[in-house]
C-alpha cells in the first residue's frame, strides 16, 4: 500500500525553472515549517501564481502546479462538508 505524501514531500520535489515561481513553492515550504495551516499554504499559493497566470506569465510548469491546486480534491471536499450536516 502507497503511503500518502505530505504536502510539504510535495512541494519539496516541485523544481520550476522560471524563479519567481520556485520563489512561491520555496516560501510555501518555508510556511509549512513554521507550522502554518496547510490549507492556508495553499490558498496563499493559488492567489499568488493565479494573478501571473492571468497576466500569461506562468510557464507550463507552473500552469500545471496551479491546475493541481484548483483541482477539487472529492474526498476531502465531502468529508469536510459532510462535519456541518450533524450536530455535535
């Protein structure tokens, strides 16, 4: 059975070549090591490569990293959500 990568794993095996772009993942990483909320980690990621995307500034690489971040991730979506539909 495969064992499930830390987000930090993750992003610690990213490499893009354009600089600014590493500069984000390598402060993500910084973040996590600080303890910060990875959920947090993330969206800080989407709202700082989203605006050099829209700017056609993002290389392919970094297109593809952001398109894996917007990506919904189903299970923990619903699990998330399921949590407000029963009363503690």
């Amino acid at each position: 059975m495969k064992r499930k990568q830390s987000l930090r794993e993750k992003l610690s095996n990213i490499h893009l070549a354009n600089e600014a772009e590493q500069e984000i993942v390598n402060s993500a990483i910084a973040n996590l090591d600080k303890k910060e909320n990875p959920h947090i980690v993330l969206s800080n990621m989407e709202g700082q490569l989203r605006p050099l995307a829209l700017k056609g500034k993002l290389s392919k690489e970094g297109l593809t990293l952001l398109t894996d971040l917007e990506r919904p991730n189903f299970d923990q979506d619903v699990a998330t959500s399921t949590m407000t539909w029963f009363p503690k």
